[in-house]
C-alpha cells in the first residue's frame, strides 16, 4: 500500500514557521525504514497497512508533542500483492512521456 500524507502543525512561533515540526515528523518516517519520498506538499510511504499507519500516527504525534493542533490529510492506494510502487508508478508515467 502507498499513503501520501501532509501533517499541517499549528505554529507558536512568532515567524509562523512550522519547519521543525515537519522536520521531525519526516524524520519519523526515514527512521522507520519504510520505502518513503518527501516532496514540498507530501511525504509518501509504501509498506503493508499496519506499519504504515503505526508511523503515520507516530509521525502526528511528534508534531502534537510541540503544535496545540495538528491537521492530517491522508491518501491511501490500496492494492494488495503490489510492491514496489513508490518508483513503479513514476516510472510507468515517465516511460509514456518518452513515448
């Protein structure tokens, strides 16, 4: 399974950044060893269900540890006896652009 997923901390920093807090919520996921990509408005992680919502919720609750609030949006490609997909996906569509 894929999850794409954003956690949007709340900022008390008088800059309004919330750089550290995401920091630390990516960190969780590299640490978890899963396959993972972190773009400007995702990170993205591949794994079975089980083990990707146990980092998803460790990763929300590290930004809860510093942020009053925490918003998550979450997409999910569920598609059991696929692995692989993170860079599969990616490639099929570049492999039609060259086409």
């Amino acid at each position: 399974m894929l999850v794409a997923f954003s956690i949007s901390p709340t900022s008390t920093d008088p800059t309004g950044s919330v750089t550290e807090a995401v920091a630390a919520a990516v960190r969780v996921v590299r640490e978890s060893g899963l396959p993972n990509e972190t773009t400007s408005m995702f990170t993205t992680i591949e794994g079975e269900w089980d083990e990707v919502m146990a980092v998803v919720k460790r990763a929300v609750d590290v930004v809860a540890e510093v942020s009053p609030r925490v918003g998550l949006v979450l997409k999910a490609d569920i598609r059991p006896g696929f692995e692989g997909q993170l860079s599969a996906k990616v490639e099929r569509v570049e492999s039609a652009l060259r086409s």
